[in-house]
C-alpha cells in the first residue's frame, strides 16, 4: 500500500507540465479571446483555466480535498492573511515605483492596459470579474493543483520560491513579473502554513479589489483638474526621493511578515507563544536588524534624492506653484 500511494503521489515535474499547459491554452486561447471581447475574454480565461484545473484533478484520480483544500477559515488567520497582503503589497510597490523610474512609458502602458480593461464594465461586475473569479480559477490552478504537485519539495522556501516564479510567469508581462511573484510567493506562504487555499483565495480577491475600487471611485468624481494630474503621472519621472520615502516605510515587512505568519497559526483550539521560548532575543534581532537596513536604505535614498537629483526639487516647486 505505501509503494502504491508512493507511485501515485504527485510530483513537482507534473506541476510544471500543467502550468506549461495553461499557458500554451493562454497564448493559444485565451489571447484572442481577450483581444476580441476584452473583459469578457479576461472571464473566459478564467473559466478555462478553471476547467483545466478541474480536469487535471479528475486525470490525476486524487481526493478533491487534496488538490483543493478548502476548509473553514477562522478570524485571526483571516487578519494575518490581510497583513501578510499588506507586507507583501508595501513590497511589491517599492519594485513599482523603481520600475516606474527606469522605464516610465513602458510602465504607464501597462497600467494603462490594465485601468482600460478594469474600467469598461460597472463596478459590481467588475468586482466579480476581476476580483473574484481570479480569486477562485487562478487560486485552483496555482495554490491548487501546482502547488499540490510541489509539496514533495519539503522545504517551504523552495515552495514558496518555485511557486512565486510559476506566478510570476503566468502574467506574461517583464515587468509585472517581480510584484506578481511576490504576491504569488506570499499567497502560496499563507497556504503552506494553514493547508488552506480560502486565505490566498481572500488575499488575491483583495488585492484585486483595491485598485479595481479606487478606479472607480477616481472616475465618479470627474474632476478635470485630478484626471489631467492622473494622466500627467504616465510621463513624469518618479523621484529617486519618493522610492527612498517608500522604501523607509517598507522597513516594517520583517515584523507584518512575523506578526501575519503568528495570526495564520492561532486557530480555535491551539495555543501560541508570540515569541519562540528561549529565542525571544534572536527572534526580535531576526526582525529588528533586515528592518533596520530597510529603513536606513531608505533614508540614504531619500536624502539622496532630495540633494543629489534635481526631479524632486522640481517636483515640489510645481505643487506649490499649482492652484
């Protein structure tokens, strides 16, 4: 019985085949889908990709529960999925904005892309479409079925490492690759740690909803003034001072990271320790000293900014100077 469950587990080179599948589908399928019908090919792809998933489990004959485990979620890893979102998303904008400043028109085309397609349907369909059937096709299909192939991997870093590529690579464009990575690296984080797919289901549906709402909510009010400010950002460099400013407040992910991972662990039940007994002082340094280089990067950056390059100095006079 052990050799035959032993033959039959699944394994890392079968996850990587289906996801060398999935894209073949999205270059062959789905891209002309989206191109023809535009948001309505976006939840087309998702549905596909779905059924996919769905195949694969039945092809490979396994439980349900163990491709796709979903269980009850609970408060408190509910909240340390959103302050692992929120770490991650601190993270992902530092990346952003330094992308910004080395390719601001390729950058404001992507993000152009992405605003047409998000703002051409109503909002309520919008949240269905780009926020929670993401949040249940492409969690299927990542924290689902490959992730389930990459357990026998052991080791949570190289999952967590191996799955933030595989995401990354699943939205096909270079320069959403290292935010999208790490967006996939913590969701497939939040999974390893509870054996629930519901918390990357919530923190992807999340993470889609905030920007999908902001959109939204910018172009109700129809102010001419703020959309000509908007629009002016796709061709403004962003300062050297501004990335140092986010960088600084990025030095609080070491502790969002170990203060999420704690509540992901505190279900009914069980009971934690915040800091390891014995290893209180290692722990805190383990947190205290990356935060401490974060924060000390980031003023270096921002003060250098501020002196040394002349955008942001520029980019002050001319908010004083506007009415």
């Amino acid at each position: 019985m052990n050799t035959q469950e032993k033959r039959k587990s699944l394994r890392p080179w079968q996850g990587i085949v289906f996801f060398l599948v999935i894209m073949a589908a999205f270059f062959a399928v789905c891209v002309p889908m989206q191109m023809a019908w535009g948001i309505y090919g976006l939840a087309l792809t998702e549905l596909l990709i779905l059924a996919l998933a769905l195949l694969f489990a039945l092809i490979a004959r396994r439980p349900p529960g163990e491709i796709f485990p979903v269980h009850r979620v609970h408060l408190l890893p509910v909240l340390g999925t959103v302050i692992i979102w929120v770490s991650a998303l601190l993270a992902t904008m530092v990346i952003t904005l330094v992308q910004y400043r080395l390719f601001p028109a390729a950058m404001s085309q992507v993000s152009g892309s992405l605003e047409s397609v998000i703002g051409s349907v109503p909002a309520a369909l919008g949240v269905v479409i780009v926020c929670l059937m993401p949040a249940i096709c492409e969690e299927a299909v990542h924290r689902g079925v490959i992730l389930s192939c990459m357990r026998p991997l052991k080791k949570t870093w190289l999952i967590v490492l191996v799955m933030g590529i595989l995401f990354g690579l699943f939205h096909t464009d270079p320069l959403r690759f290292l935010p999208t990575a790490i967006l996939g690296a913590a969701m497939t984080y939040v999974v390893v740690k509870t054996g629930n797919m519901v918390y990357s289901a919530i923190f992807h549906g999340i993470n889609n909803l905030v920007p999908l709402l902001a959109q939204h909510a910018m172009a109700s009010r129809q102010d001419p003034q703020l959309t000509e400010v908007y629009e002016s950002l796709g061709s403004a460099v962003i300062p050297v001072a501004s990335i140092g400013m986010y960088l600084a407040m990025a030095a609080v992910v070491p502790f969002g990271l170990y203060l999420g991972r704690d509540l992901l662990l505190r279900t009914p039940g069980t009971s934690r320790r915040f800091w390891p007994r014995g290893q209180e002082t290692r722990t805190a340094m383990k947190i205290l000293i990356p935060s401490l280089v974060i924060f000390g990067a980031g003023v270096i950056l921002t003060a250098a900014g501020i002196f040394l390059f002349p955008d942001y100095s520029d980019l002050v006079r001319q908010a004083r100077l506007s009415p």
